[in-house]
C-alpha cells in the first residue's frame, strides 16, 4: 500500500526534476537512507524485529515527503536532520506507525521551516545538472544567479510591491505543472482506492472557499482561487499528506471535516502568515483536533 | 406468487467470491458405528441421562431431559446399546469437556413408534405443537442453536415470519440443497408456524445467487400467505436484525428483539425439522452437513445423524493428504476445531477441510478505515480495536461495543491482518466481568456500609442505655440520701450503747 502511495509520487517528482534538475534525485536519496538508517537503530535501541518496519514501506514515503517537500538545493544536512527529527520525535517515539498523532514528514518540515528558514526557502532558479546538484547539496555554494526565493515568497513580496497578481500569476508556471503531477498521482491513489476521496475533495474545497471569498473581497491585493491551487504544496498536500491515515480523522464525516480546514487553513496561513506555505502548519493543527472530531463525528450505529 | 422483487440492500458487508462448485444433491451418509451425544448444550445446564450403560435404546428414543427452559431433551440417534456415559470433548466454544451418553450401532436402525397426533395440524391447539416441538429437540438449525420452542412461547401479536434460507456464508450450501430438496417439507413447516403464530404473513428470503432453490420453493408455493423474496448476496444478509431491515425496513432497536416488534426469524433447516417433527412425529436425529475448504476433491452436503464424527463424512469427500485446518460452521463466523473425532451437533451446519497455510504476520493498525465501510452495523472498528486492546472498556462502550454482531467483516477486509473481531469478543467479555465486578463490590459496599452503621447504632444504642442505668442509679443513690441518715443515725446509736456499756463496766 506505501508503496503504491510512493509509486504515485512519482509524476509530480519527475515535474520536479524537469524545474529544480538532479537536487530531487539527491534529497530523496539521502532522505529514504537516513529513514533506513534512523528506523533501524531506533528499532535496535527498543530490542524489535527490524526487518517488518523496514519494508512496510512507511518510513521511506515520509522520507521522501520530506524530501520533496524541501528545496531541491537545500544542504544535504537539512533533509537528513529533517527525515531523523520527524521518525524520532514524529513516529517512533510514540511507538512506531500507527500511534502517532502528528504527520511525521509535516513535523519534520516545520522543526526545519522554524530551524533553518533561510535553507528552506532558497530554490534553485533553473534545471540544475547531476554535478551542479551535487556541489549545492554538498556544500559547494552556488553563484546567486542560480538561485531565487520561494515562489509563494517572492510572489508575496512582489504584490507587496503594487504588482497585480493576474500579471504573475504568469510566473508560476514551474508550480502549476509540479501540482498537476502530484494531482494525476492522487487521482491514481482514488482510482485504486489506496485513499478514499473525503480528505483530497474536502481540502481542495476548503482551498476554493476561502481563496475564492478573499479574491471576490479584494481582487489587487489575493491571487485568484486557480492559483492557490495550482501553488506551492496544494496538490501534494491534499493527496498525499492529509490523507496519511494514521494521523488523520478516520470517520467518513470526520474526514470532511478534517480536510476542509487544513484547505482553509492553508489559504490563512500563507496570505496572513509569516511563511510562505501553509499546508505544513495546517495539517499539523488539525492532526490535535482529530480525537475531538472522531469522537464527534461517529456513524449512526444500527439500531440507535 | 405476490413478492419476488429484489429487497433492498443494508450499508457494509462483504462480497465474498463463492467459488464452491459443488452439487447440490444430499448424500445419505453411511449409518455410524457409534454416536456420541453431548449431555451439554449451546447454553443452560446439562441434561439428566435417563438410560444407563448397557440399556437397548431405538432410534428417535428419549435418553435425556433437562428442565433448563432453554434446553431440549435428548434423543438416541441410532439403535443400539448404551456404552458409555462419560466425559467427552466437544465442539464447542469453550473447548470444555462435557458428559456425553455415547450409543454403539446394532446396524438395525429401529425405530420407535412415531406419534403422529399433530398431523392435521391445523386442529391442534398451537401450545400442543409448541410442546411438541420441544420434545422433539428442534433448535435453530442455522449456526445459533437457540432453541425454537422458546422463541415461539409467549409470542405476543407476531405479525411476520421470516425464513431465513440467505446462507449468506460463503461455502455453506446445506439449506440451498435442502430448499431444492424438500421444497415440500420447508413450505409445510412454514404453514405450521404461520397457524402457531397466528401471523398474517410469512416471507421467505433467499439470496439471488441461489436460483435453484428459489424456483423450487415457488413451484411448491400454494400459499398466499407465504411470500419467496430473493435478496442481493452479500455477506451478513443472514444476520436477523439486517434482514429485517432489508426485507422490512423495520430496524430493530439496539438492545430489543425482533419479537418486541411482532416479527420472528427461523431458519429453512429448522422449519423442516418442525415440519419432520409435526407431520411425521419424527425427532430431530439428523440434520444435512457442507463438507467442503480447499482440503476435499468433492464439496458435498450430508444428511448424517447427530453424532456420528466429523471423520465419518469427511473421509466419503475424499481428503488430500496435506495437513489441515478443520472449521466448523461457516468461513466467517464459524469454529476452528483441532480433531475428525469430534462428534456433529446440531448447529453443525458445515464442515471446512482447509489446506493448512501460514497466515500473514500482523501489522500495526493504521487506521485506514476500510473495516468502518464494510461494518454492517456502522460501528468504527479501528476505534473499537484502539480501546479494547488497551483494555478501556468504558471507551469501547462510548464507540458502541455491545453492537457488534461478530460477523468478522473487518477483520477481512483489514489490510494489516488484525483479528479485530476477536478484540471485541474479549473486550465484550472484559466488560462484562467488570460490570458482574462493579456490582459485587457495590453489594459488598453495601453490606459494609450497613455493618458499620449497625455497629455504631448498637454502641449508640448501648451507650444511651448506660446513660439511662446510670442516671437511674444515680436517682436511687439520691434517694437514699435519707436512708444513709438513718444508716449513720442507726450507727450512731450503737456507738453510744457500745460506749454507754463501756463505761458501765
């Protein structure tokens, strides 16, 4: 099933490389071998059998979350501090899969947004090649030429600057195709029923609501809905990080609910927040309010 | 006939693939060489043996009664002698042993004389029939056991009958060879419930995989009464409270019975059985077996008596020589049992010979919630797993435990192997012995409470009587305060003589 869930990754992975260039191909690498590395020797320290948790698969896609989730240039120390921090403090501490409250890979994003901003808002401007990646990741520092700000970032700080979206919108081109990726991934994930559609559907309406209402109040100052959809993390958020069972609600109106305001809260947290995404912050805060509406939410039982 | 259409269908549950290929005749199975008839039954008390070893009994004969109202008596299966009366394994859940009366064949088959008093039916008071039907030993036939007479006595404006011949199980396929084979027998027992009910209606349910059997009963159908309805296959169609809804959409609620609601469910097996039992005067000696799983050449249906042993039938389906995991009852809800030895009782309604193979290891839950979509009863089993296997059966008592009906939906459909049912089962069973365990300890509160305000009554009481003594001795010494005087007066008095002789002298 994970491994299902990685294979459907992989189309907005290859949009990825296609922008960013080889830095992908490196951070998922090293990401998956510090999972392996930091899950077998938790899984040493408890005294437990290795090997099943090992190939279940899970550590590897919250790895390559992670991974993809960072800028492809980000120091190669970044994504390993990063996968360590959200399978330590994330899963294992709570007692491996299946008993932790938050999203690891979201965790291990925000423990790094907070830690190393400047690592984790720096992009790579343009493809960069297999050696050029390399000398990024490793500690080579690259001319400014070939790098820039977060998408979301500089579209925040150009608005600012008097520019009406319509005219950047334009820019995120790199953004929107990345999302239908990961949005054509997704719809593979529903066909083959590895995720039920309450959570994507509820998160892209939650999105729609809240982006759309901002755009009819003031057009100059909010980009429009299709933007918010297509930018940054949406696509990939709404399939393949809010869906993660283990932290999500888990009755079927529960799920609507739950996805629905990780969509609002995304839209919040990038137009009136100090970051440039949302989707981290937004899942992280409904992954608390999850046991609230599972035990609110609960089906009528037969016969009551 | 009035109903045919297609009953709608409940939320949950499961298509299983039926892949089972095999005929739909009933084999007489060989008479046994020997029986073994436990004493102890689904629930209640043993029942009393009223032979001994040695006796000569006839087929059909009465060898044990109970006075346990939801127990029946006991009849020799076959002709022969008595030769033992001892303790015996049984399938059974517990795994318990129990005292079981074991007959050895005189290869005659005689039967007693059949009383076939009730035989026009139609004339006899139904208390008669209901009493007779209880000596004849029917219980529910379809995997519960219940027995019939007591769900048919005191029954208060029953409305509908319902036959259930769904056998939703995937594998089972005595009652499709029973209803295609005494179509006859299954409408007449149908009839007899309907004059002991005095219900207007009863409605047969069949699921839409088994065309044969429906068309057979309708051919037999005169009755208009009697309505043959197919329902769409899907497992847990069978389970009463269901397949009320689907045919009625009339939703028992929790914690009340279908009678409660003026409607009861029997099963097509059982209403043959009453019908033997009326028409005929026969007891139920015999009931028709599966024999089936990936383990025989032949899935085949047995008529066998009771008691003979699961390897009896199991050997005429000609077994593979691998080892096997033995089942009794269905794929889903049924019993895994250890031995061929073990002797077919009543709810026996098939056997599984499965090929052994290793089970896939058990991984953590993820809570993915396929088993919430297939729940029949709507309940959330990854919720209801979370606080049994912690032991919170307060929890699991928030989330609905007591509704779960144990149909093991989730545990098939469960992508991490859990045996979630079996959680349930345990949880259900914790919660009940913390219950029995709160109201002892609430008795025994009680009882102390009661002891310590007795004891500081009794000192009260004790105290005040001190009291009173006291103040009434008290009383008396003042009043003697007079005859103290006197005392002294008296004493004086003496001195003075004393001292008046003295001097004298």
């Amino acid at each position: 099933m994970m491994r299902q869930v990685i294979y459907a990754l992989l189309l907005g992975v290859i949009a990825e490389f296609y922008f960013f260039g080889w830095g992908v191909f490196w951070q998922i690498l090293l990401g998956v071998s510090t999972a392996i590395l930091v899950e077998s020797a938790f899984l040493k320290i408890r005294k437990l059998p290795i090997k099943p948790v090992i190939t279940d698969g899970s550590g590897a896609l919250t790895a390559m979350l992670l991974a993809i989730s960072i800028p492809s240039i980000a120091p190669w120390w970044i994504v390993v501090l990063g996968v360590a921090f959200a399978l330590i403090f994330g899963k294992q501490l709570y007692g491996g899969l299946g008993h932790n409250p938050f999203n690891p890979a979201m965790l291990g994003y925000a423990f790094l947004l907070i830690s190393y901003p400047l690592q984790m808002t720096t992009w790579a401007a343009e493809f960069l090649n297999f050696a050029q990646s390399f000398e990024a990741i490793f500690g080579i520092n690259l001319p400014d030429a070939l790098t820039g700000a977060t998408k979301l970032d500089s579209l925040k700080t150009q608005l600012a600057l008097g520019k009406s979206a319509t005219e950047l919108s334009i820019n995120s081109i790199s953004q929107a195709w990345i999302n239908l990726g990961f949005l054509l991934g997704g719809l593979y994930l529903l066909a083959r029923k590895i995720i039920l559609w309450h959570i994507p559907i509820a998160f892209l309406s939650g999105v729609l609501t809240i982006s759309s209402l901002l755009f009819l109040i003031d057009n100059s100052l909010y980009l429009p809905p299709q933007n918010h959809l297509l930018l940054g993390g949406t696509m990939l958020g709404a399939f393949f990080i809010a869906t993660d069972p283990v932290s999500a609600a888990t009755t079927p109106k529960g799920r609507l609910i739950y996805g629905f305001f990780i969509g609002i809260l995304v839209v919040i947290i990038r137009v009136f927040g100090g970051y440039p995404d949302g989707v981290a912050f937004a899942v992280l805060l409904m992954n608390i309010a999850v046991p609230l509406i599972d035990y609110y939410t609960q089906p009528k039982v037969f016969g009551q | 006939m009035p109903n045919s259409a297609l009953a709608q269908e409940f939320q949950g549950g499961i298509v299983i693939a039926n892949n089972s290929s095999g005929s739909m005749k009933i084999v007489q199975a060989p008479l046994p060489d020997s029986v073994i008839l436990p004493l102890q039954q689904r629930i209640g008390d043993e029942a009393v043996a009223l032979v001994a070893v040695g006796d000569e009994v006839l087929t059909g004969q009465l060898i044990a009664e109970t006075t346990d109202y939801f127990c029946t008596p006991i009849h020799a299966t076959i002709s022969g002698i008595i030769s033992a009366i001892d303790k015996q394994i049984i399938p059974h859940k517990s795994g318990l042993k129990s005292n079981c009366i074991s007959i050895k064949s005189d290869g005659k088959d005689e039967w007693i004389s059949l009383n076939q008093q009730h035989k026009n039916f139609l004339q006899s008071p139904p208390e008669k029939l209901i009493d007779a039907i209880q000596a004849a030993g029917i219980v529910g036939l379809g995997g519960g056991g219940f027995p019939t007479h007591a769900k048919l006595k005191n029954l208060t404006n029953c409305q509908t009958i319902i036959i259930n011949g769904t056998e939703c199980e995937p594998g089972i396929m005595c009652d499709d060879a029973l209803m295609q084979n005494h179509p006859l027998e299954v409408i007449s027992g149908v009839e007899i419930l309907l004059h002991i009910c005095a219900a207007s209606r009863a409605i047969i349910a069949i699921e839409d995989d088994k065309p044969a059997a429906f068309s057979a009963l309708q051919k037999c159908n005169k009755n208009q009464q009697i309505s043959i309805v197919k329902i769409p296959t899907k497992y847990t169609s069978g389970a009463e409270k269901l397949l009320i809804k689907s045919l009625l959409n009339i939703e028992i609620p929790s914690g009340s019975f279908a009678s409660d609601e003026g409607i009861i469910c029997q099963n097509v097996a059982t209403v043959k059985a009453i019908s033997d039992a009326i028409i005929e005067g026969k007891p139920l000696v015999s009931r028709v077996v599966t024999v089936t799983g990936s383990g025989v050449a032949i899935p085949q249906n047995y008529e066998v008596r009771l008691g003979a042993k699961f390897a009896d039938i199991i050997a005429a389906s000609k077994p593979n020589n691998l080892p096997h995991n033995l089942r009794m009852g269905g794929l889903m809800m049924g019993l895994d049992v250890e031995n061929i030895g073990l002797p077919i009782g009543k709810i026996s309604n098939c056997i599984f010979v499965n090929n052994a193979e290793k089970k896939p290891a058990e991984q953590p839950c993820i809570r993915c919630g396929q088993c919430n979509l297939v729940c029949p009863v709507g309940l959330l089993p990854q919720q209801l797993f979370w606080w049994s296997k912690h032991k919170n059966t307060e929890k699991a008592m928030d989330y609905n435990l007591p509704d779960c009906i144990e149909c093991r939906c989730c545990d098939f459909v469960c992508p991490s192997h859990i045996p979630l049912a079996q959680h349930f089962v345990a949880a259900k069973e914790l919660n009940y012995q913390q219950t029995q365990q709160q109201y002892k300890t609430a008795i025994a509160k009680k009882r102390f409470e009661f002891r310590q305000f007795r004891l500081e009554r009794n000192a009260a009481e004790r105290a005040e009587m001190m009291a009173k003594k006291r103040a009434e001795l008290q009383k008396k010494m003042a009043n003697d305060k007079s005859q103290k005087a006197k005392i002294a007066k008296a004493l004086e008095r003496v001195k003075t003589k004393k001292d008046e002789n003295n001097s004298n002298i």
